[in-house]
C-alpha cells in the first residue's frame, strides 16, 4: 500500500518542479516583476519545495535536469537578486535531496558555490555557504570520488571563507553571513578535521572581530555569538591528536586571561603600564579602538559585552566534543578562582562616586552598580556550563564550587537572581546528591529564602520596631538615643507593588520553586525532615497561588510526593496534592503527576499480558482481531478457555474440558506432598520393616506413580510453593480413596507406604 502512495506523490512533485521551472523562472515577453515581488514569489516557492519534501521524491528525470540547468545558468546572472534567488532554490535541492542524487551533481555545485563566494555579492554567499556546509555534512554517505573531490575544493574554498570574514563589515545585513560562515567551519572541523588542519590559527583569528564590533552593533554581535562559540570550540577537532588537548588548553589559557583583564578594569586594577608585561599572543584579544570613544556608560556596556564574548567562548571550549572529561579538570581550578574573583566584585569597593582615576581605565562605582545586573548572568552560565562539562570528576572540587556558589547567593542582585537559579539547577543536576552537605543544603536554604512571601505572615516582624522605639526612649543620653536610632533598621512605608516588582517577584518565585525540585528529586533523602515539612507548607501555598507557572508548581508538587525521606518514605502530603493535579489549571503534566500519585497512593503490580506462548506447546499466541469468521472465532474461543485454565492458579477450573486431567493433577500433588511430609516426620522415627507382600505393593504404586510422573510434568514444572497451599481443599477429597487403597491392598496399617531397603533395615 504504501509503494503506490510513494508514486503518487513522486508524480505530483514532478508535476510541481516542472510547474515552478517553466512559470517562475521562464523569459517574460511583458514587463518582468519588480524585486519585491520577484523575492516574495521565490520565498513562498522555496518553502512550498521544503515542505513536499520535492527534492526527497524526486531523484532523476528531465524535470529535476531542467531544474539544476536553470538554477545554474541564473547564478551566472548580472543581477545581484536573480543570482541570490537561484543559489537559494540550490541550497533548497541539496538540503532536500540524499547524497547518492548528487554524486553527479557535486562537481557543478562546488564550482558554482566558489564562483560565488570569489565574486559575488555578500548575500550571494549565504546560500552558497549553506550549499558547502550540506556537502560536507553528508560527506560521509558519498562514494570515494565525490569525498577526492570535495576535499580537494575545500584548499581553495576555505581561503576565501576566512578573507571575507575578515573584510567584510559587521551590521544588521551581514549578520546572516557570518552566522553561516562560522556554521560551515564548524561542520568542516567536525566532518574533515585533517583537512582543516592548516587553518586552525585562522579560524581562531576569524573569530576574534566579535570581540570589538564597530560602535552600536553589539545587538548585531550578539545574535552571531552562539555559531561563533561552536566554531571556536571546535578548533580542538582540527589539530593532530597528540596536540589537541594543548592547543585547546592554551585557548582557554587565553579566554580565562583576556577575562581577568576585563575584571582588572571593573575593578579598578588595570594600569596603563599593565600593557607593557602583557603576553604578545594577547593583544589581538585585547586591541579594541572603539573603547577610548566611547562615553563612560558605554564603556561600561562594552564591558559587558565582552564579558558576555568570552564567557560563551569559554562555554563553547569546555562543551567541545574533542575534549574529555579529564582535559576539563586540568583548567577547573583556573575557571574556578576566575569565577570566585568574579562573584567577589562589589559595586561599594571600587573607586570614587563621581570621577574616573586619571589614567581613564577605572570606573566609577555607580557606573559599576549599573552594569552588575547584566554582568553577573554570563558568569552564573559559565559556572553551569564549567560543572555539566566536567561531569563527576569535578567532585572533587566542590569545596571550591561551594565557595563560588556561596558568593554568588550573596553578591547577586535581584535581577540576575532568575539566572542563579536556572544555572544552579544545573549544577545540582550534575554534582548529584553527594554534594548536599556542601552546595545543596546551601542553595535549598537560599531558595526557600525567595519563597518566604508564600508562607503565612507571622508576628514576629511587627515586634521589632516596637522594641526599637522602647529602647531609644529609655536611653538618658541625647547620643546615645541617636547611636541607636542609626543602628536601628529603617522602617519602610510599604505602598502598593509597582509592575515590575510583581513581574520580578512572580518570576523569582518560579526560578525558586523549580530550584527546590531540582534538590527534592536529586537529593531529596538528604533534606531534614524539618526542611521537608517546610517545603510542604510552601507549596501547598503555591498551591493556591493562580499566578504562579502552573507547569512549575506541578513538577515541585511531584518531586515533593515522589522524593523518599531520610526513612524511605514517599507520598508527603500526597491527597492535597492529587486535588490540585485534579485541576485543568495544574498544567499540561497532571496527567503524568495524576498516574505517579495513583500508583503511589495504590500500589499494584503492572498489568499481566496473555503470555507470549501457551505452557506444553510451542504456539505463539499474539493478539489480534477477529475478521467475523465463525471458525476462527471459535477457535480463538477455544484457545483463550485453555491460557485461562493454565494461568488461573486462585481456583480450580470445574467447567474446563480438562477436568479429569486437572483432578488427577491435584491427586498426584496432593499425594506428593503427603509423602514429603511424612519422609520429614520419619527421619527422626526408627525405620519400619516391612513384609514382602507390602514390598511388593510399595513397588508396584511406586511404578505407577513413576509411570504418571512423564504424563505430568508440564504441570508439576509450573508449580510453585504458593500454589501448594491453593491446593488444599482438594487434598480432603483424595484421602479417602488413598485410605480405599490401601484397605483394599489388605494394609491395615494407618501409615503411609514406606519403601525400606534391605541395607537400611540390617
């Protein structure tokens, strides 16, 4: 069925290909469309080719040859739009198509995308830039021909991608092209690392302008940081393997100290004769010319900015795939003491209120203050990125994790506070419940310092102004009562929440709910159960708060019922829970937190599927649904009466075909059973002699319970010890006919049949 909806749609997407080659790019007698129009018309199409999935369907034929012969033949185009329009609609085919459709192809491609990037406008370069980063991705499902060849275009390709990062000027039009510029160098370090061997400096080099971007296009900057971090990072892929884990510690070397410099200028430390002793490899990291121009808050923004640079450079270093675990370790403690020194700036110890040192290189405290919020998220991301990266090697450090984590808390303002958290749950996530005593018992207390305005209010505030004011009446002395009065807390008036105080405290309130789920689900065993009850209160408050995420709300409400206690225990608070899940407001997981609270709160086992196979003979036994046949009905019927006769072990089947067959089962057993028991009560007995004639009848029952044994022994391999006792009841009714028996035999011994050897007997 699905080879004849396969051909349909190849058709149609014939029939579309041919429609948009010969309509939107045939020769027009009348007036041809203006630009706009002409590029709204291609976008909608290339879309509409991406979304049929034309290029996937479509392999060979003269509609998809008159489509690569018209894109091409436009590239070569004196209008700079018609070659943009033309290398796009090939970017779409070479994305869309698998590599055995291109083999043939690749050759014209790769000539076509280094005619573009060497001549051609900027814009025209994007698309070809997307069209080299496919290639080169699907490089490893090519034939060895089309890999020669790739890899012996990327010599000429390459030189010119590095030149035009270099020359062209960064702002709102070019940012697309360098985003794809650091995109097909990061897919050419990860997909041909030999052959990117030889620019492994420039690429370094080529990632350098970010970090003085011309004036005012920082916002331009930003949005290029991410594929500028990723193509920095992997540089370590493009070096020869016993010199990837030193050329990539020697980046970070640079970053973290490029990063130092930058807190000697918040802090007021940097000197103009600091330059002198600075390492050469250096100044390319720290010429910026724009700086001395700029006006003093400014300055302070570029500050930020390049803060925020080499922070994501040095995320991007330490995510790289190319570097283990251990390679991170070695550069741990540097990131770490760069971090301490980082959280440690205070806007109250640096410099004067209203000037600026002479040598201009020190701000002013109050332009420090104001630049803080911005400043401090991009170090709370770097620790985060430091500890995922590290994995559990870097336990070993979590005293001095605690230590940054501890000052982070504290000098953190209140609008940074939201990234804290998030970054803090990360480093929980990573670290696990074995660094409770040292960060997760800190980072629990501070967060449910931000939930404090969930909890009930409670008296204790308004005593202490009351005693404040007694205790400055009672003083005698005029100086003393003023020595009070200054230390005593100043009373705010409190008015009514401004809008951005209730968006911040809502969104505190979030980032601190979700920090407190972090610790309950990693290591809630190790909260004390005065914190737990704590917690308990709190979210039940938060409960009832509607404002709040309800997705928030639901995931700490969860990892407070699922996270064991110090005794083990789960389901704390568990019914006012499930009444909160029962609502629509709880977010889209309750019905995930409804199933943990029932299965929590009911226990049982999970439901038991009609086997795979019936017991005695191999025949599969899969569900299916009947056609309306009367046989296989009956069939099915018949087969689902004798799995319910074997799998029902609670109580014998008397309406079965197999009736006999189950009495006689219960009898052996049963019989059996008696035997074991009474062998148990013998041992301590002295044996019994018995005549011959009782030999003989011992033998012959012993026959012919060897005999009925073979026929049973598909039933006595599926008995267990809890079936034994099931099988009681029936035992009543077989102990007669055994005492039948053996009346019968002339046995009037109550005892059971005991064969004794003639060897046990002397």
């Amino acid at each position: 069925m699905a080879a004849p909806q396969d051909d349909v749609r190849a058709t149609k997407a014939k029939n579309l290909l041919s429609s948009i080659t010969a309509l939107s790019f045939a020769q027009r007698e009348d007036e041809p469309l203006v630009d706009e129009l002409y590029q709204a018309e291609t976008a909608h199409l290339q879309q509409v080719l991406a979304d049929h999935q034309v290029f996937r369907l479509v392999v060979n034929g003269n509609a998809l040859q008159k489509f690569y012969n018209t894109m091409i033949q436009q590239t070569k185009d004196s209008a700079a739009l018609r070659q943009e329009v033309a290398m796009r609609f090939l970017a779409v085919a070479v994305e869309g198509s698998g590599m055995e459709a291109l083999d043939q192809r690749v050759p014209k491609l790769l000539d076509v995308v280094y005619h573009a990037l060497k001549h051609q406008h900027v814009s025209v370069c994007v698309p070809a830039l997307h069209i080299l980063t496919h290639l080169m991705f699907n490089l490893a499902h090519a034939t060895v021909d089309t890999r020669r060849l790739v890899v012996d275009q990327i010599g000429r390709v390459v030189p010119l991608v590095l030149h035009h990062v270099g020359d062209v000027d960064l702002n709102a039009a070019s940012a697309p092209f360098f985003i794809a510029s650091y995109e097909a160098l990061y897919v050419g370090c990860q997909s041909l690392s030999t052959t990117f061997r030889p620019f492994a400096n420039k690429i370094e080099a080529t990632c350098l302008p970010l970090l003085s971007p011309p004036a005012g296009t920082s916002d331009v900057a930003t949005s290029i940081l991410p594929a500028m971090s990723s193509c920095l990072g992997a540089v370590a892929h493009a070096t020869a393997v016993d010199a990837t884990t030193s050329t990539w510690q020697q980046i970070v070397d640079r970053v973290v100290l490029t990063l130092h410099y930058q807190l000697d200028i918040l802090g007021g430390k940097d000197k103009a004769s600091d330059g002198r002793t600075r390492p050469a490899a250096l100044k390319p990291w720290l010429k910026d010319a724009v700086m001395p121009t700029l006006p003093l808050y400014l300055q302070a923004h570029r500050l930020v900015y390049k803060v925020h640079v080499l922070t994501s450079m040095l995320a991007g270093l330490l995510s790289s795939a190319a570097i283990a675990e251990k390679d991170i370790v070695l550069v741990a403690p540097d990131v770490l003491a760069l971090l301490r020194r980082a959280f440690s700036l205070r806007a109250d110890a640096v410099g004067k209120q209203s000037a600026i040192s002479e040598d201009g290189r020190q701000l002013p405290s109050s332009v420090l203050y104001g630049s803080l919020p911005l400043l401090q998220p991009h170090f709370t991301s770097l620790l985060a990125s430091l500890v995922t990266s590290g994995g559990m090697p870097m336990f070993r450090f979590t005293s001095s994790i605690a230590k940054v984590v501890q000052l982070s808390c504290q000098a953190t303002v209140p609008s940074a506070v939201p990234a804290l958290h998030k970054a803090l749950q990360q480093v929980l996530s990573a670290l696990g419940g074995g660094a409770y005593t040292a960060v997760g018992g800190l980072v629990l207390a501070w967060s449910l310092s931000h939930l404090q305005h969930l909890a009930p209010p409670s008296s204790a505030a308004s005593v202490q102004p009351a005693k404040v004011a007694t205790a400055v009446a009672h003083q005698s002395n005029k100086k003393k009562r003023q020595r009070v009065a200054a230390e005593a807390p100043v009373e705010v008036k409190r008015t009514s929440p401004s809008i951005h105080q209730v968006h911040h405290t809502r969104a505190t309130t979030n980032a601190a709910l979700g920090t407190v789920a972090t610790v309950l689900s990693v290591c809630g065993s190790w909260v004390p159960p005065s914190d737990r009850l704590k917690i308990t209160a709190l979210v039940h408050a938060s409960q009832r708060d509607k404002t709040l995420d309800p997705s928030v709300v639901t995931k700490v409400s969860l990892a407070n019922v699922v996270a064991p206690d110090a005794q083990g225990a789960r389901g704390l608070a568990l019914p006012q829970t499930m009444q909160f899940w029962a609502r629509r407001t709880s977010g889209p997981w309750r019905e995930l937190a409804m199933n943990v609270g029932e299965s929590i709160l009911h226990p049982r086992a999970p439901p038991m599927a009609l086997g795979t196979s019936i017991s005695g003979g191999g025949e599969h036994v899969t569900p299916s649904v009947s056609g309306g046949g009367g046989g296989s009905s009956y069939a099915s019927a018949q087969q689902a009466k004798r799995l319910e006769a074997d799998m029902d072990w609670d109580q014998p089947v008397d309406e079965s075909d197999d009736v006999e067959t189950d009495g006689r089962q219960y009898t052996k057993k049963a019989k059996g059973n008696d035997e074991e028991e009474d062998e148990d009560d013998m041992d301590d007995e002295k044996p019994v002699l018995a005549d011959d004639g009782a030999e003989q009848d011992n033998e012959a029952d012993v026959a012919v319970e060897v005999a009925s044994d073979g026929d049973e022994l598909e039933y006595q391999d599926e008995a267990t010890v809890e079936n034994d006792d099931v099988v009681e009841e029936p035992t009543v009714d077989v102990a007669p006919a055994a005492n039948d028996a053996a009346d019968d035999d002339g046995d009037d011994d109550d005892f059971p049949d005991i064969v004794v050897d003639d060897d046990e007997a002397e």
